[in-house]
C-alpha cells in the first residue's frame, strides 16, 4: 500500500533533497482540422493543461479521422466533440 502525506510532513525532506512525488491529472484540449477537400489527412493541435498553466502545444498529422479516434481510444459514438467557430 502506498503511504500519502501532507506537504507539512514531507517538506523537510524536500528541501533536503529527498525525491517526492505527487499525481495531478492532465488536462488535454485537441483541436482537429483536416488540410483539404481532397485529403483524409488531419492535423492535430494538441494542448496538455495543469490547471490553468499550459505546459506543450504540440501538432500531429495523422492520415484520417479513424487514426485520430484509435489515437485517443476514443469510440465515435461518445458525445465529446464541439464545432468551433472561428
């Protein structure tokens, strides 16, 4: 069983350079648009959230919408997605 504790507990340690760790869930917005008519390419634009602190924007093409969704282990029947309006 893993053992939690307060920062008051462990912050001597961490100043002393004890190595801690702590779990902050990620949050990632994905913007997806497809390069054109004739393509089934869509470009990406990932943002990885801690709270109100963006830490990478990345981009990513992949070579259709099902590659996106296999991507993300996403089902295409879940209610997720909205349109942007630009």
């Amino acid at each position: 069983m893993k053992e939690v504790y307060s920062y008051q507990e462990i912050s001597t340690d961490i100043s002393q350079g004890e190595n801690v760790a702590f779990t902050f869930h990620p949050i990632v917005h994905v913007a997806l648009v497809r390069k054109s008519l004739e393509s089934q390419a869509i470009t990406a634009t990932i943002e990885v959230y801690i709270g109100d602190e963006c830490f990478g924007i990345f981009e990513q093409e992949y070579v259709s919408i099902q590659a996106v969704l296999n991507a993300f282990d996403l089902p295409d029947h879940v209610e997720l997605f909205e349109i942007v309006e630009e």
